[in-house]
C-alpha cells in the first residue's frame, strides 16, 4: 500500500465527540477500577448480511484513518463535558490528553467480507480503543452499506458508465461520504462538487429541467446551453415532448451532440425510440443516459437498452433498501491485568438470542479452489494454517498511533473489482440468497 500523505488534506473537525456517551462513562468508571490501561482487542464485524445480499463490500477505512487521527478533545470540548457534568474531573484530564497509541488492522478498503469476517481490529488500552467505537462503526456501516449498493449497480450495468446523483437525498455531509463509497463500488463519477474536492473524484452535470423552462422554448435553452457549454454536452430531452425534442438538439448541436437523458417514462422503451431516431439524424455517435429512481433491478432490466450511462441517486444513497450494515465493535480479548506482558485472555458476551459473538484476536483468509474461485472465508484465532498463510485478509492500518497505510481511492476501487471477480458467478445475481461462500471457523 502506497503510505504517502495522498488526496487532497482538507481541514476535518475533531471527531471525539461523534460518539456515545457511555463511551465516557465507562471510561471513568475503568480509570476509578485501575481497568483501564489493561491491553484490550476489539473487532468490527457483523453477524449477517443485509437480506439476500450475497456479500458485503468493505468501505469507509480511510475515512476511519482520518477520524482516528482526529479524534482529541479541545479546551471548547472538555468545558462542554464539564458543563453537562459527564465525567468527572480525572476523566476530563484523562480525555484532554487522549491520542490514539495503538495499533489498527483491517480488511483493505474495497474488499468483500462476509459474516464473522474481522473487518477491523484496534488493539491497545482498553479507554483508548472503547472510545473510538462509534465513529468507527458509524463510518463503516453507512460507507458499507452505499458501497455494497453501488457494486450491485455496477454488476448489473455490465460495464457501462454510472454517475451517482443521490447529494439532493441525504444529508449534506453523508452526501460527499456516499459518493465516495459509491466510486468504490464501481460507479464512474459523481455530480457533488464537495466529493470531487475532497476525493478526487470525477465530477459531472449539465441542466435540469429548470433550465428548460426557464427560457421561452426548448430550443433556446437547448441554444443557450450548447453555446455555453459547447457541442459535446448533454441536453434533457423529456421536458416536453421526446420526440420533438431530440430533433431539436440535434439541429442545434449537430451530430456531435454528445448525450442526451431522459428522466422518464417507460425507459426502455423511450430508450430504444430517442437511438433509433438518433441514428436517422445521423447522430449516431450520441450517447444516451438514463435517470429516474433507478436501481439495481431497473439497471438490469435495461440490459437491452440501447443506454451508455445510468445516474442513480435515492437508491444509491440509501443503500438500495438496506442503509446500514449492522457491524458491531465488541470487545474479544483483553489482559489479565494492566502489567505490558499481561497475557491476552480471550472474552466474548452469551447470548441466547443471535448476539453471541466468539472471543479471542483472529485472523482471516478466504480459501479458493483450484481454479481460484472462493470457496469459503476462514476465520480462527491460533496459528494460521500454511495451505492459508498467503490468503490472509487482514492488513496493517495504524502502528502505535500512526497511519501506515493511506492509499489512492482508485487503487481502492480496482481492488473491489479484483476482489469481487473472484467470487462465484452467483455472486453478482440479483436474486436473494444465501452469502455466496459459507463462513468456517479454524
């Protein structure tokens, strides 16, 4: 992994209190019990997949790097906490000085991930490691969850290009969150400017419907509109009439028109009436997108359609019915006492119900046939089988406090394809089903 200080380093806030309060509250009552600084494992994991999906796809883990890094409590902060009486005055003095010390490994961002799968592990004290537990599953749930969505999009559009759309949708902040987790996913750019800044990642958009009926006709804005932003742009064709407008645009822009979208009616088949009339106007090099509530079910059924581009925007932005992904940070092992060569004592909460978790630090590798398809994910906690040693899936992320492995969204988004083409075929179906490869305990 490229450990370089990459992207563009915007000014992000403290992150300490993104947080629960009980987060605090066990704090103190550990520093007041002299259980505080014993060694401690947490692991993020989750115990099902959302409904039918057949895998998950891990997102967000820069975005944890950078919390993590800015996770400390300002003067403005600790008078707050003393205000509200939270805490008392040791824990305020404790937190005042608070900088995560220890050590994070992970799946790497954009890879798949299953039940049990130990998506991330922070290891270090136990105040130091119990207090990032909500910004680290409020990241990787949401991010999770629109990255999982956006690869079920991006499998269905067998390759054509996919525009996410959804900042109008969600909130102002989670907005610039999901077009990140969607460029992961396998979606090709985004129109939220925030993202493009932040990220990097490609930005596009043209006009809406607004712009249309702003001017006298539709072929004035259509004029308008080349003549600003040049023949290669996209007009919105279905302000009134399809037809009629089409043919507009292309007397207007020539055939070098460079798209134009539709936003609704019955997709496919205005789809293959607006090419059909395209190629008769010679425009033929002009491409088609499509809008409108999509999914990854309306993105399939437009498989015959002669569309080049999908813009997604609700859908996407809410996970496509499943917004979060239901990991939990638990506490698997901690020591005996607080002295450094305290061993590791492996802990885990019974349950009745389906919350059991299984105790102890874990490793994971993903078991291929021979045809290196995978077959199975295995997770154990004693020494790793050598048919497994070169398959492990946990990677270093921070090393005594400090970010190790910062690595350019692209590379983390051709890992999610690598990743993903390495699953069975029925992987990519969009009918409900089982996680396409059971999970083993070693």
């Amino acid at each position: 992994m490229n450990t370089a200080d990459l992207g563009r380093r915007v000014g992000v806030p403290s992150t300490a209190l993104f947080t629960d309060q009980y987060e605090l509250t066990m704090v103190q009552a550990a520093l007041k019990a002299g259980t505080a600084d014993r060694h401690s494992v947490f692991e993020a994991f989750t115990r099902r997949l959302p409904e039918g999906r057949r895998y998950g796809v891990v997102a967000g883990t820069g975005r944890v790097l950078d919390a993590v890094e800015n996770f400390h409590f300002d003067d403005e902060m600790i008078g707050f906490l003393r205000q509200q009486e939270i805490v008392d005055e040791p824990t305020l003095e404790w937190l005042a000085g608070y900088r995560f010390s220890g050590d994070i490994w992970g799946y790497p961002e954009g890879e798949v991930y299953f039940p049990g799968s130990p998506i991330l592990r922070v290891e270090g004290s136990f105040a130091e490691c119990v207090l990032l537990e909500t910004v680290i599953l409020s990241i990787l749930n949401h991010d999770s969850a629109i990255a999982a969505a956006a690869s079920r999009m991006s499998a269905a559009a067998g390759g054509r290009r996919l525009i996410e759309m959804g900042a109008r949708r969600t909130h102002e902040l989670s907005a610039v969150a999901s077009a990140r987790a969607a460029y992961v996913g396998g979606f090709d750019a985004t129109s939220d400017l925030a993202a493009g800044f932040r990220w990097a990642i490609p930005t596009v958009g043209t006009s809406a419907h607004a712009f249309t009926l702003l001017h006298d006709t539709e072929r004035d804005a259509f004029r308008a509109q080349v003549d600003s932003l040049g023949r290669g742009t996209t007009l919105l064709v279905d302000t009134y009439d399809v037809t009629e407008a089409v043919r507009a645009a292309v007397e207007i822009a020539g055939p070098e028109l460079g798209a134009v979208r539709i936003d609704s009616g019955d997709l496919l088949l205005v789809a293959h009436r607006v090419r059909e009339q395209l190629d008769e106007l010679g425009a033929t090099g002009t491409k088609i997108v499509v809008t409108s509530d999509l999914d990854e079910y309306a993105i399939a059924s437009l498989a015959a359609a002669p569309v080049d581009a999908y813009g997604v925007g609700t859908q996407l932005v809410t996970g496509s019915g499943h917004p979060t992904c239901s990991m939990v940070y638990k506490l698997v092992a901690r020591a005996g006492s607080g002295e450094p060569d305290a061993p590791l004592v492996p802990v885990a909460k019974k349950s009745l119900g389906a919350k059991a978790s299984k105790g102890g630090r874990k490793w994971a590798a993903r078991r291929v046939d021979g045809h290196g398809v995978a077959e199975a994910e295995v997770i154990g906690t004693g020494p790793v089988p050598e048919a497994l040693a070169d398959r492990q899936l946990l990677v270093e992320l921070v090393r005594g406090g400090e970010v190790v492995a910062r690595e350019p969204l692209d590379a983390v988004r051709d890992r999610h394809v690598a990743a993903r083409a390495t699953l069975p075929m029925s992987a990519i179906q969009l009918s409900r089903g089982e996680p396409v490869i059971p999970t083993e305990y070693a």
